[in-house]
C-alpha cells in the first residue's frame, strides 16, 4: 500500500498544493478500482465487471487496502494495512504502528 499511497500523494500534491486527506484516498480508490476493473473486463457491462471484481481482485493494492473481493465478501479489506498514527503535543504526527507486509 505504501507504494501507491506516496505515489498518489505526491501527484496529488503536484495537482492541488495541497496534502492529501483519507477522504479524497478513499475516493480515489473506488474510481482506480473500477477502472482496473474495467480494463481486466474489457467493458463496461455490470454483470462481467462483478465477475471480474469478485474472482479477480486479489492482493490489489489501493491507497488505503489491500483488496480481496470474493462473491461473499464485497468490503475486500480488512485492518491488515491499518497505519496507527499519534498526534504528539507540539503537534507532530508520531507513527506507532506500520505493517509491512508489503515487503514479504
């Protein structure tokens, strides 16, 4: 995840002057999900890009999850990547907690 989180970020900040918030993460996952999903379909057809999203879409990487659709499981994710993060008194970002299953 780390990979495409500071990619993103960082043409995000190129684009806006701006750092990214884990709303805007959030959206940007959605759409680069369905549009891989689209590419891996090679259409648009709602019932081919289910298909494709529940028996495809494993190990792929977002900027916040690590998705693994199935046709029992349409969240996809789950806390393996969560990142604990503390707010220090003079106000600084402190990190407790990165997994860092990425580099097994």
């Amino acid at each position: 995840l780390k990979p495409v989180m500071e990619r993103f970020g960082k043409l995000f900040r190129e684009e806006l002057g701006k750092e990214l918030d884990h709303v805007t993460a959030v959206g940007f996952d959605s759409i680069y999900t369905v549009v891989e999903a689209i590419k891996k379909a090679g259409t648009d057809d709602p019932e081919i890009l289910k298909s494709v999203l529940e028996n495809d879409f494993k190990n792929f990487p977002t900027s916040t999850a690590m998705i693994n659709y199935s046709p029992q499981d349409h969240q996809g994710s789950t806390m393996d990547g969560a990142v604990i993060v503390r707010l220090t008194p003079d106000i600084k970002w402190e990190l407790v907690y990165e997994p860092r299953f990425w580099e097994n």
